[in-house]
C-alpha cells in the first residue's frame, strides 16, 4: 500500500535511517543479565518459575511473563546456566488505549555471545505471526536498525507519526527532515494486518 493510495504526501525516497541510540556497555549488559538470571532462579521473586518453551535453537528456551499490559519474552541458555538475553514489548504511552491492544515497542538487550544468531529475529517473527504490530522506539541501536530491515523482508514496514495519541500512515519512505522529528516512527505490520486496518483501529 502506498502513501498516495491513501492520499497521503510522498517524498523522495533516501535510504531508510531512524535516530540511531547509545549502546550500553557490554560489562553494564553482563551485570543486568547477571541479575535477571539470579532473579529468574530465587523462589519467591516476580520472575521465578516461568514456564519454559522451546525457541527452536539447541540449548535455548523462552521464558514469558505478561506485567500491566507488557510482554517480556526471557531468552534462557540452559546449557551455560545464564541468561542470554531478553525483549520486552512496551506499551506506548503515546498512543490511545484503543492501539494498546495491537501494537507493542519492543526493545531487545543480549550478551554480544548471542548477537547475530537470530535469536532476537525468532522473538519479533513470533509476536508479528501472533497478529501484533510492533513500532521503533524514539531511538534504535544499530544491530536494531538493521533487524527492522531484515524483518520487512517477510512483513510490510512503514513509517507512521504517533502525534496526538493516534497513528497517522506516511508511506513507506519519508524525507531527513521528516525522520528527525521523535513522534515519527517505523512499524511493521503483524499478520492479519494492513495499513488501514491498523490506523483505523488505533484511531
């Protein structure tokens, strides 16, 4: 679907680039993962006794857990006894209760062992098969920047502005000025989805 079916302006196409964040560090990264892990295994904690699922990869399972409307998916390695990584997929206090229901942010962190395995691929590939949208944080790492691109192979990417608590669809390129404003974001689309659909539904 393109901007000009929906009557939408469309800009000259320049290679897709949103604000690009800090890293943290890999020894910050450790000490988070570190505690997670520990939490994950202390009876009694929030996170204890998560039910475990198969990722599909040798060593590894997912550990979910759902907390005031947003979905944390905890990459185990059972082998190494540690925590690989983990995503959350955050509700977006910028839009409407009405989009809560089918668009999430998520936001990945995993130890630089588990980079470029897929695993954060598998995890984002399962919430857009379940039907959910997913839209870029203000900000993106690199590594994320790029799983986008890699995703919009299999599912539709766009740009959308979050402005005054709705969606508004702006095409599937937009312009630098455009790109730098912090209310414009990318989205995938889940599976059952199309642009409309969404934009009317999260109105």
């Amino acid at each position: 679907m393109s901007a000009a079916a929906l009557g939408l302006p469309c800009w000259r196409a320049r290679p897709l680039e949103l604000r690009i964040d800090v890293q943290q560090s890999p020894e910050a990264l450790d000490i988070e993962l570190d505690t997670l892990y520990r939490r994950l295994n202390s009876p009694g904690d929030a996170l204890h006794g998560l039910p475990a699922t198969e990722s599909g990869a040798p060593g590894l399972v997912f550990r979910c857990r759902e907390a005031d409307g947003e979905f944390y998916v905890f990459v185990e390695d059972v082998i190494e006894r540690r925590l690989a990584g983990y995503t959350v997929f955050n509700r977006l206090v910028e839009l409407n209760r009405r989009a809560e229901k089918h668009v999430r942010a998520p936001h990945s962190k995993y130890a630089p062992a588990y980079q470029r395995r897929g695993i954060a691929t598998a995890v984002y590939e399962s919430a857009l098969q379940s039907g959910l949208c997913l839209i870029s944080g203000a900000r993106q790492s690199a590594a994320a920047h790029a799983l986008w691109h890699a995703l919009a192979q299999r599912h539709e990417l766009g740009y959308v502005d979050i402005g005054d608590k709705s969606l508004r669809y702006l095409g599937r390129r937009v312009n630098g000025a455009i790109l730098d404003a912090l209310h414009i974001r990318m989205v995938l689309l889940g599976r059952g989805w199309t642009v409309e659909s969404l934009c009317g539904g999260a109105a």
